[in-house]
C-alpha cells in the first residue's frame, strides 16, 4: 500500500501571512515599545523582550512555512515505512519497526512514539530541534503529526497509520 497525502497549500500561505504579520508586530515592538505601556507594571524592558523572543520564534516559524512550501509530500505511508515531512522539524523517514505506539493527541494531531535511538542516528540542526522542543515537550519518545496542513481529514489519517502500522510491525 502506498498512500501519498498532499499539502493544502493554501493553509501555508496563511501561515507564512500571519506569521510575517506577528514578525512585523515583534520589531514594532522592539522599536517602539513605549506606543505599548499600558500600566505602572510594564516597562520599556518588558515589551522588549517580548519583541525579542517574538522575532525568534516567528522568524523560525516562517522559515519553517517556507521550507515546506517547497515540498510536494506532507506524509507518504508505505509497507516498509512512513515519511513525515508535515512540518519542518519532521523525522522524514521511520520505518515501522521503529515505532512502539500511535495514539491521537487532541483534535487534529497523532502522536507516534518512537524508539529513543532512532533521535541519535538523525542529524538535525538547530533550528529543527528548537522547533520540536516548541511544539512536542515529550520530542525524544515521540513526534507529532498535524492535520493542519494537509488535505485530508485527522480521522482518516490516523485510520490509514494505524492500520499500515498493525500490518507491518
């Protein structure tokens, strides 16, 4: 079985729209933090801040949404393997071997556990491991797919990794 789910692309282009919109809002914020004193508790430091941890996390989300924009494969699910490339910081490649678990995680996610090792064998870089320490606080047993980005339903995901993963382990 080969299955082969494809990106909503315009759900990216969202993405990289609003993200640049926080982005810009992030440097507004650092160059001009006094438009934003509201009260006695908040000072010129504070909105810095935020405006300097906004314009890291912002600006690695939207590199991330340009990084897949590019990508023709969200998820590909096959006999041997499955390949998650849904966002940036993705394994890619993990054989079903490789897998302990899979479960649903809130409304539109699915968590794969993973063996610990196969974390050691990936090079990744900076950027993909801030990105997953974000978005998965449990990122060394497990990864997350979304169903944000790709054009079929959580429910039909879950049903299609599953039942591959049953049959193939």
């Amino acid at each position: 079985m080969n299955k082969e789910i494809k990106f909503k692309k315009n759900r990216i282009l969202l993405g990289i729209l609003f993200f640049s919109l926080m982005l810009f809002a992030s440097i507004w914020f650092l160059a001009n933090p006094e438009l934003f004193l509201r009260n006695v508790f908040m000072k010129e430091k504070h909105i810095q801040t935020i405006g300097i941890i906004g314009v890291i996390y912002f600006s690695a989300l939207l590199f991330s949404f340009f990084k897949i924009l590019r990508k023709k494969y969200a998820i590909q699910i096959t006999d041997d393997f499955l390949i998650d490339n849904s966002k940036y910081e993705s394994l890619g490649k993990v054989k079903w071997r490789d897998i302990t678990k899979i479960q649903r995680l809130k409304k539109r996610s699915i968590e794969v556990f993973v063996k610990r090792d196969i974390h050691k064998t990936r090079k990744r870089n900076l950027l993909s491991k801030f990105l997953a320490i974000m978005n998965n606080r449990n990122y060394k047993e497990s990864i997350i797919i979304s169903s944000a980005l790709t054009d079929i339903s959580i429910e039909d995901l879950f049903e299609g990794i599953t039942s591959t993963y049953k049959t193939n382990k």
